[in-house]
C-alpha cells in the first residue's frame, strides 16, 4: 500500500516515525518507513537507530553525502509499495487523521501526485529566525513542494530528481516542472503538515545564495524556464532592457545594506526578493 520515505539530515526523525506508525496502524494498512540519512555525521543518528525497533521500518545512513533529491531516489529504489509519501525530517503532521486522509485518496481517486501543503507556527521564534519563518509563512505556504507529497511510485521512478542536483536548491522546482512537461498534473489538498525546523537567518541567505547558483546551472542548461521561476522571468525582462549589468552593480553596492534588514527582527519579503535577483544577476 504506502512506503513511507523521509531524507534525514542533522535531525532527530523518531518523533515523526512513532506519530507516523501510529497512525498507519489505526488506518490499518500495510506500509513500512524508510529513513535515511544523508551522511550528516550527526549525534542524533544514535537516536534515529531506534526507528529500526519499530515494525516495518528502517533507518538507514549514507557513506557519502548524496544530496536531497538523490537521497529520495535512493530510498524510493529500496521501496516495496506502489504509493510513496515523501516527507521532510523536519515536518511533524497537524491532524491525527493525516494518514487517513491520503489513504481516502489512494483509494477514492485517479490522482497520482498529490501535495498536502506546509504551514509554520504562528508562535514567534527567536529573533535570530524571523526571516525563515516570515519567508515560510508568507511563500511557502503558497508553494507546491515536495516536504510533504504522494505520488505513485511508478510515476516517481520515471521521473525521479534529477541527480546532477547535488547542492542544496531548487530540486523541486526541477522535479515538478518535469513532471508538468509530461503532463502530469499535481493536486492540492488540506493536509499540511507543520515545519518545525527553523534555521537562523543568516543559514537561511547563506543557503539561498547556494540555491541561486543551483538556479543559475539549472537555467543554463535548459533545465528551468521563465515559466517555472519568477526570478528566470524577471531576468529575461531586464535582459531584454539591457539592465542586468545595472542590476548586478546596483545589487553589489546595496548588498550590504539589505542584508542588514534580512537578519534584523523586521526583515521585509520584498527586499529578500530584490536580493534574490540582484543575486542571480550577479552570478549570472
């Protein structure tokens, strides 16, 4: 029926597995949990070994970092069920019914991808961590991502992540504008899960940088177009202005600047976008 796959990295998986196998037991169905960590060297894997106690589920670690997408890939070939929920380590589910729920699909319906949605705390965190969990609240929540995500497992190993993605950023949005290009439509459903795991935001722009420049291969390679990305879109519409020179120079002077309000406790979401692109002019 489901296999359960959840990439782990830095982080203590074993409350998310017993909410988990508590509620697969209630829905009464067959399914197993595989966890696998990426590699991360960290102390919570002593913990995370406990998840090998639980029945029908198995935590693994990597030899090598394999990175997000490859690591899903990896436990999506050690799966044995035809429907795979692929979860981040990070996410804890909002309802005791979140299994159920996915379950009534499988059987109810002739979707094949679907995605339950992600919402963040509406607690405030520690002032070092308002721009992660403002961006979360106010984008993420809006996103299709794969934090949280149903999908055939016939479907996902036809189009699995792409594995040249090995740094952090924007697989998603890779792996769903290749499903989109083969006509695969991606369904939406009340569902969320809660993010629980909430970077600094100085990790936070240090990793966005690092996602841009996943961006910037993926847009050169023809991977990602304009109509996937909102920053590829508005790139082209200042190339065509012959204002990226501009832009990247205007974006070097302010850097500084910006970057002062993005790790403050009021960081403005339209400044991060400006960044974001001044960024990729940058690279680019």
């Amino acid at each position: 029926m489901l296999s359960i796959l959840i990439p782990v990295y830095n982080y203590n998986v074993l409350p998310l597995v017993n909410e988990l196998v508590k509620q697969c037991n209630f829905s009464g169905i067959t399914f197993e949990i595989l966890c696998q960590d990426d590699a991360s060297k960290s102390p919570e894997n002593i913990l995370n070994q406990e998840v090998n106690l639980f029945p029908n589920c198995s935590f693994f670690i990597n030899e090598n970092n394999l990175g997000r997408g490859k690591n899903i890939n990896s436990l999506a070939q050690k799966s044995v069920y035809d429907w795979l929920l692929i979860l981040d380590c990070d996410t804890f589910p909002t309802q005791n019914n979140f299994i159920q729920k996915y379950i009534d699909i499988i059987q109810n319906s002739t979707k094949e991808i679907i995605f339950g949605g992600i919402i963040y705390e509406d607690k405030k965190p520690e002032k070092e961590q308002f721009l992660r969990w403002i961006y979360g609240q106010k984008r993420e929540t809006a996103s299709i991502l794969t934090s949280n995500l149903l999908i055939k497992k016939d479907v996902f190993l036809k189009y699995p992540f792409d594995e040249s993605i090995t740094k952090y950023g924007y697989e998603d949005l890779c792996f769903f504008s290749v499903l989109k290009q083969n006509s695969f439509e991606i369904s939406r459903i009340e569902n969320p899960t809660f993010h629980l795991n909430l970077e600094t935001s100085i990790v936070f722009l240090n990793k966005t940088k690092t996602a841009l420049e996943n961006l910037v291969l993926l847009y050169n390679s023809d991977k990602i177009s304009q109509e996937d990305s909102k920053i590829i879109k508005a790139f082209e519409l200042l190339k065509k202005l012959n204002l990226t020179s501009f832009s990247a120079s205007i974006f070097k002077k302010n850097q500084a600047k910006i970057e002062q309000n993005l790790l403050s406790e009021n960081p403005s979401l339209l400044l991060f976008d400006l960044y974001k692109l001044g960024c990729f002019c940058d690279l680019k």
